[in-house]
C-alpha cells in the first residue's frame, strides 16, 4: 500500500457546475497505483464538490437553478459584508459537499456511466480554486 | 495495511429508503480486516447514500416526504425528457451525497445506536442500483 | 503505511455549530503520521459535521437559520414522539453530513484558510456527542 497527493489548481469564469474529471482521471492513472481509494478535497468555503450527469447539460441548468433558488441572493442575510452572492455561496456549500472519495481499479475511477465530477462554483467572480487529490492503494 | 473491494448489487422495488445495513455488515465481517475504513461509493446519479435512523419508520416517511416536496415534480425543468421524476431525482442526489464512509474496529463498522445505512433511491421505476464497498485497513 | 483511530467525546450546550477544528489538529499532530488522510464520522443521527467559514460569526448565525427555516419544526411529521425538534434533526444531519475526509501533509490538516471543522448540533438539548477520528498514512 502506498499513496500519492497532489493539488489541482482551477480557475473557473463563472459560477455553477464545470467538468473536473478528465484531469482527475489523468492524474489518477499516472500514479501507478491500479487499485485503491481517491479522495478530492475542496479547500474552500463557497466552492464545493458534485457527482452528477455529465450527458445533458440540461441537467446542470437545472442543478445551477434549484440551488440558486433555495439559497437566494437577498437583503436577509446577517452576513452581507462581502458581497451579496456570498452567503449564499456558503449555503450552497453546506448543502452539497466539498470531500468525495471514489474507488479505482484498473487505474481508473470506477464512476458510474452518467457520473462526471463537477466542481460547483457559487461565487459570482470566482477566484483560483484549489482540489487536494489523494489516492491510497497499490 | 491491506485493502478488499466489491460490488453490491440491489434491486430496489420502489422510490425511497432501503436499508443495506445488513449486506455490508456481512461482506465487511468477511474480508479479515479487523480495524480500517469502509467506503461505500453509488455509481448512479438518481439514487444516493443517507445514514440514518434506523428504528421509527415515520423517519423514514417523514424524510421521504421532505425531499419529494423540496425538489417536487413540476413543469418548471427544463430537462424534462426522462420523466417528470427525472430531474427531482438528480436534486435529491446532489443534496444528499453518493459516498459514505464509516470506520471500522473489530471487524464491524462503528455505527451509532441508531445509524442505519440507506439506499436513497429517486426514480419511480428503479433499474438496477451498484454501490462499490471498499475497505482499507489490517 | 499505519492508521490510528480515537473517539472524540463532545458536550455542546446548544443547538448549531461547535467549532472542533483545534482537538481535531491537535490529535492529528500527535499520531507521527505526517502524510495521509483524516475521516472524521459522527455516530449520530440527529447532530451532523460541516466543513466553513471559520471567521464571521454572522455566516454561522446566517447558516443556522438557514436550516431552521429549510426544516423546520412544526404539526406536519408524522413521527413526533421525542419532541418537536427530533424530526428536523434528522432532516438537517441528512442535508448535511456525517463523514468528511480532510488530506494531512506535514502533520496538519489540509484545510483552506477559511475553513473550520464544525459539530452541527441539531438538537434542541443535546447529549453527548463521539465523532471517530481515524488517520491512515505514513
């Protein structure tokens, strides 16, 4: 058993759902592990991370709406000193999650055949996010 | 350290909460493993993993009821091409999650008194559902 | 490789979120793993662990009412014999979460500068709480 760590650096444009896992695949199959566990970690507090459709992107439109309308922008927050789309960030943050482990065989993620991972932005003028990969296995 | 995986294979009959508890028990009780970390990680996009009470049925129905009416079926979805419980499904996914782990000392998982684990399952007609239970440990 | 687990025993006095981000470092730095990957799992079914915002008072305020409001208590369960809290306990913990994973590198936790570890306590008046902190790495 052995592990690997490495940190990938996005710079999403804009807010909602943006594709990670072609550069997690690469990464995952050049460690030389062929089975074991991956783990990503979001490093932030208004970015988070999903597993979801990665056919219809009217999934993701969908997915974007539902959570900006269940944590609307708005005068009700306590919290309003940095922006109002950031309150909201951190709602949508807590409602989904920044930690996903996905097993691997092969080299390779063992996501579904509709499963992509997303990185799920909810800043409106995002910055540089950071991902923490951690595969463990031999 | 040493690591042990497999595939879960369900059938579920219908929309909701399923209890796994006893499968995984099972298959963790068998791997010789006796302390580590179990992961469980659902290769779908409409179904997902809850931990929860698993005494009172009316929790159940009660949380059944409160995700089918926080992502309610409706006209307002713009992918609407899978059926109308399509969309809710993928909602239900993303705010819950597909991926649990869950320690495990003397070859049992260290589950709460109360802590089932569930199948969370989102369409109305339910095709076949895989959960990878890996398990990394000695 | 090794791993090594201990439970956290915790006493919240109120309802919302316990910062637990120094026991957790501190346990993680005295384990003479430097690199590896840290589970934390609440045993509990109605109390649930958040990954934010570690420095405005005003986002944990904005964050408690949010699920107050998202679930809350009232007439409408059908399960209600342990009160009138327990019910949109179990709501808030499943649209939060009861396992995060955080990478270690150099004996600290990999967390991003704004990010706390927190006990989201669900209940009106708690009882003690046991998170397990497990470690694997080398």
């Amino acid at each position: 058993m052995r592990q690997s760590m490495f940190v990938l650096r996005l710079h999403p444009d804009r807010r909602g759902l943006s594709e990670i896992t072609d550069p997690v695949r690469g990464w995952v199959s050049k460690q030389g592990i062929a089975s074991g566990m991956l783990t990503l970690f979001c490093r932030h507090t208004a970015a988070s991370l999903l597993s979801q459709e990665n056919a219809a992107r009217a999934v993701r439109n969908d997915l974007e709406k539902f959570f900006y309308e269940l944590a609307p922008e708005g005068e009700h927050y306590e919290h309003d000193d940095e922006g109002p789309d950031d309150m909201p960030a951190h709602l949508k943050t807590a409602l989904t999650q920044v930690q996903l482990s996905v097993p691997v065989t092969d080299g390779r993620m063992m996501l579904g055949t509709w499963q992509g991972i997303y990185l799920f932005e909810h800043r409106a003028h995002p910055s540089q996010r950071e991902i923490v990969l951690h595969l463990v296995g031999e």
